[in-house]
C-alpha cells in the first residue's frame, strides 16, 4: 500500500523498521510523483553473484532494458560492505548523486515499499546431466604461452554459435554470448544477453548468476569464461566477486572494446585477453600467406578496398556502440560460420576415434548433446563463398578453430597480411 513520508530520514527509519535494523540496502528511480523503492537486507556468501545492493538494482531494471534516465539512488546503512559487482553495476546503471538523494523524498510522493530477493527469473536453462562425457583436459596446458590451442578456440565458437541459434529474435538482447568451463574443459554454463528483458542481464552476468543459482558455489578455481566481447565494467566485477580465487580465472574475448576502459579483471594481471593472433576477429582480420590461401589471398587483394571495409567493421560503420554493429550483415556471417562450422566439426569427428587431436575430440562429444538441446543444428549453412562478407568470415573462422594452425601455417612477421 503505497504511504507518504515527511522526508528521506523517515522513508529509511520505516525500511529499517521492516528489516529489524539489519544492514540493508534501498534503491529508487526518482523523478516521478509515485515511488517503488526496493530495499533488501540480504546477507552475500562468498563467491555469490548476488548482495543487498545487487538485488536493489536488478529488481529496479525488470522489463527496462535502458538506463533510468535521471540515474537511481542507492543507499546503504552502516554494515553493508559491498564488492566490486555492485560498485560497478551501479556505475553502469548510473547513479543520481549522493550529495541530493536525501531531497529526492517529501510528503507529495506516494511510495511503496517493496522487498526484493535475489533473481530467480529468466535465467538459462541448463542440465549438466545433459552433456557428454567428461572430456577431462587440461584447459592450462592447452593455453600454452602465445599460443591459443583448439579447444580454446572450440569454446569460443560454441559462444558464437550460441548467439547465431538466437539471431532473429530481436526480443531478447544484444548479440552476445558467454560460456563458462571447468579446468578441466567440463561445460559449467552458458549466457545470452537478454537486457532487453533487463538492462543488468548481460551475456556472462547471465552465466554466474544461473551457475550459482543451480550450485549454491562460486566459480571454481581456474575455471574459463570465453565471451564473444570484452567484458564490461559491470560483468568484470561480477566476475571477479563471484570467482572462488579470481587470479585463476581465465577469461577468453573474441572481441575489444576500448570503451570498456580499465576494468576489475584488467587489474588482475594475466586473466583476461583476447584469443586470436592478436587481432581484434571485427576489426582487424590477419590473413596468413601459405600455400593453401594463396589463390584466396590474390582474390582479397584484388577486393582490398572491400575488404578493408569489412575487416575494420565496426570502425568504418559509424556506429556508436560495438553492440548496434553486431547486427551488421557482416557480424551476422561471422556467427552464422560459427554455428556451421562447429556443427561440420562435431560431424567431422563423431564416430572417428583415431582422427586428430585427441583433445579436440573429446571436447566435440561433451558439448554435442547441448549443441543439439539449443537447436544449433538448425543454424543452416555459412555464407556463400565469393561474397565480400563471406571473404572475411570464412578467414576469421577458419582461424578461430583450426587445431594445428601454429604447425601449419608458420608463418613470420612479413608472412602476414592485415587488411
């Protein structure tokens, strides 16, 4: 039932009232005669994705996928001690300014108090139950220094095909995806982003918040989290609270994004990077000369200025945000040859028990039945050859998954072309 109070001081002493003088959070969007304030006195386990604050915030953004347009307020009482993930959702979010939010309530507003508990709604869907067998490699050694090996590279394309199997459905989100792995390469999670449902559910918030809801634990130590973009502040911070021991995390990106800044996982030395050759897979596309990419490398020169177009995407599109360009007609090809490739891949190898890296197989037939539960199959197949994006995406791809690039495909500084 919505009440009227005199001021800031006698909102608070009514929430503190409710929660028995626990420490507590509250949160509110102010601008508007009629109030919800949120307020939660949950207290955070270790490594969970989730406290007072957080729950304040997440129940603020339900079924808003933009940012409040004054910024909320957030106030804690003596006792919360917050972590980076709400310290940084809250920068994300944008926060009305402290030094006024206590003139934000008088007795003209009616509000109405509401407790909020952690998320529970939409949420992945995932059945560990549900996967092959346990693929038991050593995910540390497979990340030699310098080198991104196959598997690597096979999770990051489950990540894009992750995103291909939900491309057209503009409802959910932005098209980004993030899978979260056990050490020893056991599928632990998956995330879409869906901040079109709420503005806080990104891609790998997603992945955390479901694999803690369905384990009550925090990130095992050494675990990996491949994500197809950088984290952002808000999910770097999440990361790095609900990891059991943060500096053995691994967190794979298929793509930069400057805007990000300096995040909580860029101060941990070693965690995070880019997988590829040291190339941005939208913005700058390496092309190494060998014998078998001769004749398509003479066909791109003859495009270059084409070419050059596409592999710098996102600079060249204007756009203002990297998530507007992930649904260019460019990006789209790059996870539609995600999706196909992965699924030649699992084709490849089921039933060969002798053929390639050992490894690589033995990842191939843990993740199958998933790829197959999210209908990835369907995905249909990558672009044609000989169109301008395809060019690009079919290259990309070709380098994200092949296993045995580094024997190869040696090839020295003045071998490699970047358009």
């Amino acid at each position: 039932m919505p009440r009227r109070f005199r001021d800031f001081d006698q909102l608070l002493s009514a929430v503190k009232k409710e929660a028995n003088n626990r420490p507590l959070c509250l949160a509110f969007a102010p601008g508007a005669t009629q109030l919800d304030v949120y307020w939660s006195d949950a207290v955070r386990q270790t490594g969970e994705p989730h406290d007072a604050a957080v729950n304040c915030i997440q129940a603020l953004h339900v079924g808003r996928n933009y940012k409040w347009e004054r910024g909320i307020v957030l106030f804690h009482t003596d006792g919360y001690s917050g972590g980076k993930m709400a310290q940084k959702m809250l920068e994300f979010v944008g926060s009305f300014p402290r030094e006024v939010s206590r003139k934000t309530i008088n007795a003209t507003f009616e509000v109405t108090l509401i407790q909020c508990a952690k998320r529970t709604e939409a949420l992945p869907q995932f059945d560990p139950a549900g996967l092959g067998p346990a693929p038991n490699v050593d995910l540390a050694w497979e990340a030699k220094p310098g080198r991104e090996r196959a598997v690597h590279r096979l999770y990051m394309m489950l990540a894009f095909a992750l995103v291909q199997s939900r491309v057209g459905n503009s409802g959910e989100g932005h098209n980004i995806g993030a899978v979260l792995v056990a050490p020893d390469g056991a599928l632990l999670g998956w995330g879409l982003n869906t901040a079109r449902k709420n503005y806080t559910f990104h891609a790998e918030l997603n992945a955390i918040q479901d694999f803690y809801h369905r384990t009550n634990q925090p990130l095992p130590e050494g675990c990996r989290m491949y994500t197809t973009l950088k984290p952002c502040q808000m999910c770097a911070g999440m990361i790095r609270d609900a990891a059991r021991r943060p500096e053995t995390l691994r967190v794979f990106f298929a793509q930069d994004d400057q805007s990000t800044g300096s995040t909580a996982l860029d101060e941990l030395q070693g965690v995070q990077r880019l997988l590829g050759r040291e190339s941005d897979i939208f913005s700058e596309v390496p092309f190494v000369i060998s014998k078998a990419k001769a004749l398509r490398l003479e066909r791109l020169r003859a495009e270059s200025d084409a070419a050059n177009r596409l592999a710098t995407g996102w600079r060249d599109s204007r756009l203002a945000h990297r998530t507007a360009y992930l649904t260019t007609p460019t990006a789209l090809d790059v996870f539609k040859s995600a999706s196909a490739r992965l699924i030649d891949k699992i084709d490849q190898y089921q039933g060969h028990l002798q053929l390639g890296n050992p490894a690589v197989r033995k990842v191939l037939d843990h993740i199958r039945p998933f790829v197959q539960q999210m209908g990835i199959m369907a995905a249909g197949p990558a672009p044609a050859f000989g169109s301008q994006s395809a060019l690009v995406a079919n290259d990309v791809l070709n380098d994200l998954m092949q296993e045995d690039w580094d024997s190869i495909d040696k090839a020295v500084n003045e071998s490699q072309m970047h358009l």
